[in-house]
C-alpha cells in the first residue's frame, strides 16, 4: 500500500470534511509499512511487511458524538463512513464533558523521519538476525530475538481549518539469548529513530555476556540493597509514575501527586534535587508528533526541576473546569543524567546488586506508586566495585517515588522507548539514565531464568 505525501493526505481530509453535516467534523489518517523479522532456537521463525491505511472520522452534533473508520479513500466510500458516523452521533447519549474541536493550530516539523530507517529493507532484516544467531551458534548459545522496523505518516484535520501531518520511522530491536541448558540468560534491546546508530552484531555481545555468566546462580536473603539498575530496568518503573502527572488525577485525590485536603502538589520538590526531566517534542535522539490527543501544540517544558514537580497535564476539559488554559500531554520525556557508564556505577559499589532488566510490572498502590515485578535476564552480585557472581531473581516492592529519593548517582541517558509512533498514542518516549539507588526492597526470591 502506498503512503500517502502530505498533499494527497490533506485532499482526502478535506473532502471527508467537506461531506460531513454535523455540527464539527475532526479526520485523522494514519499509514504505515511496518517489516520485521522473528528468530527463534537460532533460525529465523517469520518474516514480511504489513502495510495498513485508515481514516478514523469523529463528528458531533452537539455533544453527542460519533466515530467511524475506514480503509476505502474512494468519494462514495468516504461520504458513506461519514453518513455513519452522522447516524451514530445522533443515536448518542450527550457527553456531559465534551469539548468543541480545537481551532486552526500551527504545527512546527519535528524529524520524526530519518531515511537511514525508511530504507530498511529484507536484506537489512536478514542480516540483522544472522549477525544476532551467528555468535550464539559459535557460542553453544541459543538466540529468539524479534527486529521490527516501521515507515509511516500521520494527518489530521478538522472543521475549523485545523491540518497537521508528519512522516515517521522507528527501528526496535530485542534479543534473549539462553545457554543450551537454559539456566543462564542474558537479554538486550535497542530502539532507535536512526537504523544507521544500530549493529546488531556489537549490541549481542551484550546478551552472550550476561547468558554465560548467569547461569549457576545463587540464591541471596530478600531485603533492601543498594542496586545499580541499567536503562532499561529503570525505564520499566518509571513509565508508572510518569503516567501520574496529570492534574484531574491529582485534583481528585487518585495519584501520588494529590494534596491532602484537596488540590495537587504542583510545585513541590518531591524527588533528589539531582532529578529533572523534560519533554521535547523536537529532541533528536527520540521526537515525537508535535501535536497531542486532543490536536493541542506541543513544546519545550520542565516536568521537574532540581526534584521540583513543574507540569501537569490539563486536559480541555478539566482546564476549563479550573478556569486555565489547558497543558498538553507530552509526548517524549528526557531524564538527566550524568558522564558515568553502568560499568562505571558499579566500579564505585561496595555491595549491591546489579539489575538488567524490571519486568510484569503491576501497580499496588496508585496513590504511593507502589509497584511489584521481578528481575530477570541477567542479575548479579557486586562487591567492592565488581560483579563477583550471578544471583537469582527477586520480586520487588518498591516505589519509583522513593527511588528517586535514594538516588546515590546517575549514568547517562539513552533511548528506551520509542519516539513518535504512527497514530500518536498516549504512550510515552521516554531517554533515561542508568542509577544506583540504595535501599531498593526485594521482597522474595523468584525461580524465574
């Protein structure tokens, strides 16, 4: 299927607009070729491309509101999408917190786009997973990773005059590698907005590392340790509380950042004062859409400052509510860190444990962010500034709230989640540092690999 350029993007826009009776009309198409590549016990399992194009169209009559989509761009195909969505809206109950379309929005370019990733093709994929089975091979290791690489367009219109629309790519890359007998592992991921940063030949190294020197583990008594926690465990505990950030959540009593006796925390320093974050939706290393779910137009802005909570989102709806001019979701949030490699961190540990990765993650306590998971992937015991021997997994309690305040240092930042995906999800990019944290709470022991 072809992608469509921005001009034939907005002609389909405009005329399914332009069809619609309704009181507002908001169209939103979204197209992407997505490759991939699956390997599994050394052999490659699955292979192919999926492309996929979609119109999405929301109409209102009032505030009663209706959807419909489609896959069909021909002129009686898409008045027949909008005669549904028409039917439907005037089926609907009201929406008591409705809010009319936003007004004509101008839309800076962020570089969601990177052509090094666009012209990933089959042999790129091959290659890929022979340079990820072959050392295995060598090794008496066995490799299952997965390489997902994604082109793609998102535009969106609406009956104010309002238009947007941005090409994307993306590249995901993970791999778990086993020894024979399964009883070591070790695991590494990569997401990349530029497939030319990647070799998949150097980033396994990595997993063959951690698969050798993990098996024989030994157990170690549950209890608080100081750990040193590599990107991608961090990013894992992170993700929960940043979704916290959100006013209505915090006015209503229902997160972390909810004041006793009402109101949210807004201001206060709740974290080290070596903590601060931001979003961009122009960063780089990991942009994302410049406009939000409700089509507001994202910008630079501090989330915390020196462990100062600076934003929170206000949706339209619950700006209004208070009086305020709402604050968009951000879409991407960059976390600062420090010069040290994840080596380095552990080179200046006494006694700790090192993590790789957090994994089946659930919340406890919305309220505290409390949150359970496990290690798993490669967990080790460090002593006097070396990893001295390969432990089993622990289950976890801990809060990313009380982590942030036992922070003892902080490595440099790196991607973990990706930038702008095509449709513009709620999740968020994130880039965050490797850190050792002291009197992180294990809680069992988990037989787990």
């Amino acid at each position: 299927m072809t992608l469509f350029n921005e001009s034939e993007a907005r002609a389909i826009l405009e005329k399914t607009i332009g069809f619609s009776t309704a009181d507002e009309c908001i169209a939103t198409l979204n197209g992407s070729i997505e490759g991939n590549v699956r390997f599994a016990r050394n052999s490659v399992s699955t292979s192919g491309e999926v492309a996929d194009t979609s119109l999405a169209i929301q109409v209102a009559f009032g505030k009663r509101v209706g959807t419909t989509t489609t896959n069909v761009f021909d002129d009686a195909a898409l008045e027949r999408a909008v005669r549904r969505a028409e039917e439907l809206a005037r089926l609907a109950p009201e929406n008591p917190e409705f809010m009319p379309t936003v007004d004509k929005q101008r839309y800076p370019a962020t570089p969601t786009f990177v052509q090094a990733t666009a012209d990933i093709d089959p042999a790129y994929r091959a290659k890929v997973a022979l340079d990820s089975i072959a050392p295995c091979r060598k090794e008496g290791l066995v490799a299952a990773g997965f390489l997902s690489d994604v082109r793609g367009f998102v535009a969106t219109a609406n009956s104010r005059g309002n238009f947007g629309y941005q090409t994307l790519t993306s590249l995901d890359y993970t791999c778990t590698v086993r020894t024979g007998d399964d009883a070591g592992s070790g695991w590494v991921a990569r997401n990349l907005a530029d497939a030319a940063q990647f070799d998949a030949s150097s980033e396994i190294g990595t997993a063959i590392v951690k698969a050798k020197g993990s098996a024989e583990a030994r157990a170690l008594e549950p209890g608080k340790y100081t750990v040193v926690l590599e990107p991608a465990a961090v990013s894992g505990l992170l993700m929960f509380m940043l979704f916290g950030f959100d006013a209505r959540q915090a006015d209503e009593g229902r997160s972390f950042l909810s004041k006793k006796g009402g109101g949210n925390r807004l201001g206060e320093k709740l974290f080290d004062e070596r903590i601060s974050a931001y979003s961009d939706p122009a960063h780089p290393e990991v942009a994302v859409l410049p406009w939000d779910q409700d089509g507001l137009l994202r910008d630079r802005r501090p989330i915390i400052d020196k462990g100062v909570v600076k934003h929170l989102n206000y949706s339209r709806y619950w700006a209004s509510k208070q009086g305020i001019d709402p604050v968009p979701q951000p879409g991407n949030i960059i976390m600062a860190g420090g010069e040290k490699s994840t080596e380095e961190l552990v080179a200046s540990t006494r006694r700790g444990i090192l993590v790789t990765r957090t994994w089946y993650i659930r919340m406890v306590d919305p309220q505290t962010v409390l949150l359970t998971g496990l290690t798993r992937d490669g967990t080790f015991y460090i002593e006097n500034g070396e990893v001295k021997y390969p432990i089993k997994n622990f289950r976890f309690n801990e809060s990313p709230v009380i982590m942030l305040n036992n922070v003892e240092e902080l490595g440099r930042s790196i991607r973990i989640n990706g930038g702008a995906g095509v449709g513009g999800g709620p999740g968020i990019a994130m880039m965050v540092p490797a850190m050792k944290v002291r009197d992180f709470t294990f809680t069992s022991l988990s037989d787990a690999v």
